[in-house]
C-alpha cells in the first residue's frame, strides 16, 4: 500500500481500531492504522467481553479463538466483613437468547493481541511510534499530518479517518468536536495482583467478588495466572499523586480480611462520564472512547467500542466500495450516539448507587442487597432483562433511516433473534435475506438481485412467510410479515445500491 495514501486511516490500535481496521478488511478493504505507543501495551485494563460482542466477532470466525482465551463469569459474590454474605449465579443466564449466553472474562492485552493476529492474514499491521498531529479536510479527502520519533513529518490522504484514539483523542481535538459531560468526585485505585484470603470461586476464577463494605467500594476481578485484579476507591484525604499500593494495602486487608502477596501493577485514576457532541465531521469520524466515556459499571466501556467499529466499518466500506450512497455514513452518528447517551446515563445511575458513601447506601449495600438479589436472579423475567441489558443485545436503532418494518415482536434496527442454527447464515460478508418457513417470491427476487438468502424455522414469536432484510452487521435493516416485492425493491435500491 502506498505510504502517503489510504481509503481509511485509522488513529489508535487499542481494541476499537483494530476492531475497525478487521471489518473493513473483512469487507475487501486494507486501511492504514497507526498509534502513537512504542508498542503494544502489556496492561489488562477492561476484562469482560459480553454476548453481543461475541456475536460480532463469530462473523469473523473469532468467537471460539476468544472463549478459549478466556473464562465463563459463573456469578458474583457479595462479601461483607471479609467474608461472602451471599453469591449470585449467573453461568448460562442468557441460554435461549444468544449462542453466547454469558460474560466472558478476558483481559484487554489478551483482546488486542486476538484482534493484531487476526489481521496478519490481511496483510495489516499496526504502525507504531506515529502519532496524528493534524487534521484537515476537503471535499475529496482528508490530509492528516503524521509523526514519528527522529523522522520528517508525514502528510497523509484518505478518503476517510477514524478517530479510535481514547478519551483524549487528537483527532477530536483537530475537529474540535466537544465533548461535553463531568468528572465524578471519587478517585478510584486499580491494582493487579496476586491476593489470598478470597472465596475459592473467585479464586478459581469461578466468579466476580464484590465488597459490601460501608462507606467504600471494592471489587476483586479474576485473570490468567492466578492473578487477581483489585479496584477500590481511594481513602477520603489521600491524594492521587501521593497514592501507592502501599498506603491503601493496610486499609485493604483490614476491611477485606485478604493478604496481597505482590502487585504488578497499580495505577489511581477519575471516572469520567462524557459523550462527543457528534461522532462524524465529514469525512472523519470518533470511535471508542474518543466518542464516549463512561463508569466501568457493567464492563460496557470496551464492548460499546468494539460495537461502534462494526457499525461504522461495513458502512465505510460499502461507500467506498460505491454500493451505498454517501448518506448511509450519516446512519453511524444516527444509530450509536443515542445509545452512548442513553449508556452514560444507566451505568451513571449503577455507578452511584454503588460508590455513594450516605448511611442509607452503605444499609442497602450492606444488608438488603444480600438478601433481595439472589432471589431477584432466580426469577427467569429479571434473569432474561439482566442478560438483554448488560450483554448489549438489546441494543436497537428504531429512528434509524437505514431500518424499517415491523413483524410480531421484531421491529428494524433490532439485532435478528437469534435461534439454533440461525446466526451461521449471517457468517459470509454482505447482506442477507432470511424467510421464515417457503417463501419463494423471496428467494426468486433474492436470487435475481445476487443476494445470499436463506429459510429459518420460525421462534415462539415469528410467524410463517415473515421476511428479513439483514444488514451485514447482523442487525434487521427491513421486515415485513409478508413479502412484497415493490417493498423490498425500493429498499434494495436506496441502501443496497441495486
């Protein structure tokens, strides 16, 4: 490829830009991804992966590559006074409602590698050393300005650039888009570590663990190798700056009853909650954190990013590939910024009701949480919410122009209910017809129009002769509960180039 050229540039190869830099290769493209560290970076930082994810990356054939790298989240264990107060089963909360139906334990290192090697068979490797210094657009293109360590800069055409950059994104910066929201007052610490005295289930990696300790918060995460991750908040008067594992260790092993035998790494940090005022600007668009940042509630932080790459990269890559119009880049920001709002907003109500430090939390946390949860996850309704909520697969775009219709109970812009056997046609690239049970006026039209069609048995809320249009990114982009042919057409004809 040629050095000073590319159809997309990627900034930032953390999970969100290698996810982006693979569905635009899945999709016959080869952009160009950069970053300004020296090299991949050794930190576990996010560690859960959710179904939805899951789901996205099986379209690669990735999903099993993942799972074996990782470990089923099997429940939560809440401790109290260094000891479990109560445990809440999850294991297979979601059977029946996705071929994945759990959490899936697996560090951002581990992430990032998975996603780097996938790309190797496209001939795409990450630049490192090369940072973006600036950004600048035209009606034709985008000119980025390049630099590495010791080197004359380098300017950069694409026809598009992708912001996959983190929360202080340079290209936000050089567009100068806003990113309105608010720092929450605690400071919390994070720790890898190796620590005794915890509950066999979580020591095995069996389960999550979760302080009930009044008046703080702290959270024990398995990893690999034995390793245990700590997040805790700060004590009130010790100052981030002056922060070590050592002065909140005593602390620690007081009130959890555990002994830390090493740590390997140990970092203070905010929590932010902001959301971009816009995810494109022409010919550029935010990905990832450079768009959104939020609590860590619920492990949604790098599950939303992998979502928005796909999102955006078959979008990009039908454009450039002139099978969709130009409009179909404006659905990105139409489809993900609502959610990223409505995200902020929920993991912003978790996360306080978990870290607020008033008597009446620190009550509820302590003693009515023990006792109400692990009968509210027994009830299937609550147990199936739980799972449509925090796995992302309820995600859904319904003012999207892109989606459209609606038979029984599935609207455009819902992610295809899945069902035994069904998510294996969506695994070729491209769009795909599915019908419930013979209709042939589809599959003649599908096949006239050179698009992959395929008959589904029908689920509990599906009738016969229902009609799907799915989008590449397994979402529905047209139903119908009954084919029409002019219907289908005109769909066809604006978002499918046909």
């Amino acid at each position: 490829m040629n050095p000073t050229a590319a159809n997309v540039l990627i900034a930032g190869a953390g999970p969100s830009g290698l996810m982006l830099a693979l569905e635009l290769c899945r999709h016959g493209l080869r952009p160009r991804i950069i970053d300004p560290l020296p090299g991949p970076s050794p930190l576990s930082r996010a560690l859960v992966m959710h179904a939805r994810t899951l789901e996205l990356l099986d379209r690669h054939g990735l999903a099993g590559t993942f799972i074996a790298q990782g470990d089923m989240v099997r429940g939560v264990a809440l401790r109290r006074k260094g000891h479990v107060a109560a445990k809440l089963p999850l294991g297979r909360i979601g059977e029946g409602l996705s071929p994945f139906p759990y959490a899936l334990t697996i560090s951002q290192d581990q992430t990032e590698r998975l996603l780097r090697e996938a790309l190797v068979p496209y001939g795409v490797a990450v630049e490192w050393n090369t940072s973006l210094t600036g950004l600048t657009q035209e009606a034709a293109g985008a000119t980025a300005t390049l630099q590495a360590p010791g080197q004359p800069p380098e300017t950069v055409t694409a026809a598009y650039v992708a912001g996959c950059d983190g929360a202080h994104s340079a290209v936000r910066h050089a567009l100068g888009i806003g990113f309105p929201g608010g720092t929450y007052e605690q400071v919390f610490f994070v720790a890898d570590t190796v620590t005794e005295g915890l509950d066999e289930d979580v020591r095995l990696g069996r389960m999550l663990e979760v302080s009930l300790a009044p008046r703080t918060f702290n959270a024990f995460f398995p990893m690999p190798q034995g390793r245990m991750r700590i997040i805790g908040l700060l004590p009130d008067g010790l100052a981030p700056e002056a922060a070590t594992f050592a002065t909140v260790q005593p602390g620690l092993e007081a009130a959890e009853h555990v002994r830390v035998q090493s740590v390997s790494w140990f970092a203070t940090y905010r929590v932010h909650h902001r959301v971009a005022d816009h995810f494109r600007q022409g010919r550029a668009f935010l990905v990832g954190d450079a768009g959104h940042i939020h609590s860590p509630a619920g492990g949604q932080g790098m599950n939303t990013g992998l979502g928005d790459a796909v999102n955006l990269g078959w979008k990009l890559a039908a454009v450039l590939q002139h099978t969709a119009p130009e409009a179909l880049l404006d659905t990105y920001e139409a489809e993900r910024i609502p959610f990223a709002r409505q995200l902020v907003a929920t993991t912003d109500r978790a996360f306080t009701g978990a870290t607020r430090a008033t008597a009446w939390a620190s009550f509820v946390r302590s003693w009515v949480a023990p006792l109400l949860l692990p009968l509210a996850v027994r009830v299937p309704a609550i147990r199936r919410l739980m799972f449509r909520t925090i796995s992302q697969i309820g995600i859904k775009y319904p003012h999207s122009s892109l989606n459209r219709g609606r038979a029984g109970g599935v609207a455009g812009g819902r992610r295809l209910p899945w069902a035994a056997g069904r998510y294996e046609a969506l695994r070729p690239v491209g769009w795909h017809l599915l019908h419930v049970g013979p209709v042939p006026a589809a599959q003649a039209w599908a096949a006239a129009h050179n698009l992959a069609a395929t008959q589904i048995a029908p689920t509990a809320t599906e009738a016969p002769g229902t009609v799907y249009v799915v989008r590449p990114d397994g979402y529905v982009g047209k139903v119908a509960a009954a084919f029409n042919e002019m219907e289908f057409a005109a769909y066809a004809r604006q978002w499918l180039g046909q």
